[in-house]
C-alpha cells in the first residue's frame, strides 16, 4: 500500500526491538522528512558502528579502538575487577563514575534451563585473565535473577582456591521505590540481606 | 562515553520523533547485534526511501513512481476528492478500502496563531485542480480542531461560487470509547450534532 521504499524501511524499524507498526510508521514518515544530510549522516552511522565496534580483546568491552579505553588507561586501579553480563553494563558503571578498577565482561548467564553452559560464556577467558592479574577483589555485577546467583557461585567455587576476595553487588528495595510494589523475592532478598543500623 | 562511533548511532536515533536516551542506547545496540546483510539492508533501505520516495505532482501523495497509483489509476471515482491535512493521512484511508474517490494532500493546516497563512499550506494548488476538474463532491477530512475548522471554512468560502458539495468528516465520540475519558470539546460537539435515532 505504501510505496515500495517506504515499505522497506517501515520493515527495518519494526524489526528493531519494543518497535511495533505504528511507530515504525512514524519513524519512516519521519526520514522522509529529514535533511539530505542528516539522512547520509544516519546511514552512515549505521554502517560505521556496524564496522567499528567490536569487543575489546582483554575484557570484551565494546569499543572502536584495538583496546577499549579502560583496559588501555594507566590510572585505573588493577586491584579490582567487576565481572558484569553484557558490555551495556559497563557503560552504566562508567556513568555513575563510582568505580574506577578494570572489567570483564562475560557472554550472558549461566542458565541450566535454557541449556547455556559456563563455556557459552566464555568464563575461561575470565578465569585466566584473574589468575594472570593480580586483582585482589572479583566484583560479580550480574542481574539479582537465579541465573546470576547461579553464575556467581560457579565462578567463587573456580577461584576459591585463590587468595582473592570475591564479592556481589547488593540486591534489596531500590532507593525510592514505594513498598507496595515490591515482588516477594525482592522483599525476601531485603529481608534475609538486613543490616545493622548504625 | 561510549565510542564515538555507536555515540553517533545513539544520537542519530535519538534524533527519531519520541525517542530518548534509553531507547535510542536499546536500538543502537540492536544494530550491533544484527547481521552484516540486515544492517546494509537498513542502511540502503533508509537511503532509497529518502532518494526515491516524493510527493505526487498532482495530489501530493508520496510515491516513488512519476505519479502516484492513485492519480494513475483509471478505476477510481473522478466525482469525489476527498482533502487531507498530511501524506499519511491518505495511507490510513486506503487502508480502510472504503473510499474510492480521488485524494489531495495539502501541505498543513492554516494556523493564525502559529502564523500558518492559506498560501503556507498550498491551497491555491487545491483550488485550481478543483476548478480543472469535474468533482461532483469534495470531503474535507482534517482532524478536528480550530485549524482544521479554519481550513474547512477557508476552503468553503473561495469555492463557494462554484457548484460542488464541500463536506467534512464527522466528529464526535469514538466507537467503544469509555464516555468517562471524553473531553469536555468533543463531547459538546457530539451533542450539538446529533443524530434522529432512525
């Protein structure tokens, strides 16, 4: 019904994630409407992120140089690492601008339901690089889901050999959040995680 | 933050109508997760829809052919034009199948308060394609509001010397909404043109 290129591109919106028809509509009367160079900008964009994104070799970072820029950089502190699920993580670390050692990314979560095994997410690359490094605290990052509990407790029981202290980030009520929205197993999680108030 | 390259991509989709920053990061990040041919796909689909798609010489229709389907056509009804505010507008009736008269897209609507004068919106376009051709009726079909009012009325008083039927769409509560969430315009509007219940 739409003119044949316009129905291509209505196609290649809704085939991005959470972009249903009407959107994807929206999106492509609105590339009608841009600029000539704003369009040659936006397919060109596309193409390069395609072409020069890729996982840091060291830490799976995503990035656009041989490294990424935190496994490059000289002042981050080499006595911690934060292990997290997927690179986007990382970005969210480096915007709050809290922590300031290394990373490593690994592929996903061990997920005995969904049949991903430890070497589907490469935890060999992690655990050579920790017993390569001298870090003295693993910081696992991964989302509070049984998947991450399950993925924690396999990397603690590979490196519990090791002298190095490992760690999770906390899980309990998000600041702000109003209680009666909370699921049971968050509450539970508070609940049996309580600390003294002091 | 991020490398320059996916940063542009980000702010490329955030260039998008109703995009922010977090779904532009989703989308950005969906494309990296694509396959090489989806993402050329994308990429040329968006630079053909830019390149090829135009409005129609006659009735302003996007299209990517000389004229549009519609103008071309020799089944449609050559008595009824039914008048639009936008493109877009003339794909959601030709998805209804219900009308199959003529179609001209004026260019907006005229707008005093946002300086939007008859000669913005290209009425004299509309005006002489009326008066060369042989409609019988012309349906305005602009949304409902002040400026689609001032439009309707504008449209009727230069061709009121001529002997043609102007009429416009029907306003009023929508089929199956909730009388609750009615505003106070349209339901006053509803009233004053009700119906004899036959």
């Amino acid at each position: 019904m739409y003119p044949e290129s316009l129905e291509n591109l209505i196609e290649c919106f809704k085939y991005l994630p959470g972009i249903g028809e009407k959107t994807a509509e929206r999106l492509a009367f609105s590339v009608l409407e841009m600029s000539d160079e704003r369009v040659d900008y936006f397919q060109e964009s596309i193409k390069s992120a395609k072409t020069f994104i890729h996982s840091c070799p060291i830490c799976n970072v995503l990035t656009d140089q041989e490294q990424c820029n935190i496994c490059s950089s000289d002042v981050r502190d080499d006595s911690l690492l934060c292990v997290v699920e997927d690179p986007k993580s990382v970005f969210l670390f480096e915007k709050l601008g809290m922590f300031k050692g290394r990373y490593h990314v690994v592929k996903g979560l061990i997920s005995p339901k969904e049949g991903i095994q430890p070497e589907d997410i490469e935890l060999g690359k992690l655990i050579e690089r920790i017993k390569n490094a001298n870090f003295k605290e693993i910081i696992l990052a991964f989302r509070p889901s049984i998947e991450g509990e399950t993925t924690s407790l396999y990397i603690k029981r590979i490196l519990g050999d090791l002298n190095i202290k490992i760690s999770k980030i906390a899980s309990g009520i998000p600041i702000g959040a109003d209680m009666e929205y909370i699921d049971a197993m968050t509450l539970e999680r508070a609940l049996l995680d309580r600390k003294n108030v002091e």
